[in-house]
C-alpha cells in the first residue's frame, strides 16, 4: 500500500503512530520535516511519482468548512501537500473540533505561495484580487526569527486574513491565475473524510 505523508503538528502523530505498527508500506511526503520523521522511524519512502496512484493519504487541517473545505498551508508544504493530495485515491483529515469553522477565514489566515522574485509586485496583484471578493486586509509575508519563510521549494508564503471566504471557489480560481502565484491553502473537493478529536470522541465527517 502506498501512503501519504501529511505536514504538520496533527500530521506527526499520525506519522508516528504508523512507524509503531510496523506495517510493510511504501510512503510519500509532502515535506522534508515529515521526511526526515518517517526515515527515523524506519518508514520506506519514495518520491511522488515513482510509486503510481497513492492509495491513501492522511494529514492535517487549519480549517474545516462546509463540505469538507479546508485552508491548509500553516506548515509553508501547501504546494507539496496539494500534490500529494491531488495524485491519492482518498484524503483524510485528521483535526481537532477546533478546527471546525462555518466559514473558510474565520480564524485563520489564507497562505498563499508565492515565487521569491517579484514577490512584491505580486502580493500587490494579490491584494487586488482580495479587493475583488470584498476582503480588504493585505496579505502579510510570513517571517520568522527575522527572515523571510522559505518552502522546500525555495518560494515565499503571504497569509491574507480573510475573516470569511464566501466565495472559496471563485476565490481560489483568481488567485490561481495570477502570475508569480505558485498556489493557495484552499483545498476544495479534495477531503473524502474528517477524522475530528472531540472531549467525547472522535467524530467522522463526509462532503
């Protein structure tokens, strides 16, 4: 069986509990973080591509909306994660009721990557779009001790909060479409399942 490798802090326990069972499996990463994690634990790796149509992928979520929408990106792997996701017979989220919302950008912000040169001139046509969909904060660069974020792909993140997405669809479009745009956190009609940690249990969702 070939499994996908989520990216973040839900996303690691998972990938640690899957090193414990021992299980003769082949796995793709979305990150090198989850990379390095699953080579510890003495999980088989392969890139994406090498291994045919991943049969199930497992991974994390920075909100779940209506239908099994999601903003994802919190770990700077969209890119890869939406890769990973789009080449997966199923997807399964994996968060805790926290991570429920009723509208996409309520409580967290919408990554956006973004190609290093020019990453001004795009995050002006970026807020243009945003302009477009009555959302009027500017999309900020996402820095840390400092610097600039960098993905493993040598591109820069901007979160836009949005505060609500009523048109994710339409928005996510848009973006797509401009140039320097790499890709968004919105994962649209990708999630067969929401696995949701509550006080009384776990919780299964379906679109």
């Amino acid at each position: 069986m070939v499994v996908g490798l989520g990216t973040g802090s839900t996303a690691v326990w998972f990938v640690k509990a899957l090193g414990a069972r021992g299980l003769k499996l082949t796995c793709v990463s979305t990150s090198t973080v989850t990379a390095d994690l699953a080579a510890s634990l003495g999980l088989k790796l392969a890139e994406l591509g090498e291994t045919g149509t991943i049969d199930l992928t497992v991974d994390g979520a920075d909100e779940i909306g209506p239908g099994l929408s999601l903003i994802k990106g919190a770990g700077a792997a969209l890119l890869r994660e939406k890769l990973v996701w789009e080449a997966s017979k199923r997807c399964v989220v994996i968060a805790d009721a926290a991570k429920q919302v009723e509208t996409l950008g309520a409580k967290f912000p919408l990554p956006i990557e973004v190609v290093a040169f020019g990453h001004k001139t795009t995050a002006n046509r970026i807020c243009d779009v945003l302009a477009e969909f009555d959302i009027g904060t500017a999309p900020r660069l996402r820095m840390k001790d400092g610097a600039a974020v960098k993905t493993d792909n040598g591109n820069l993140i901007y979160d836009a909060a949005c505060g609500r997405i009523e048109e994710p669809a339409a928005l996510a479009a848009a973006l797509k479409s401009l140039t320097g745009v790499v890709e968004h956190g919105l994962f649209l009609d990708l999630a067969d399942r929401a696995l949701i940690g509550t006080d009384g249990g776990v919780i299964t969702l379906e679109p």
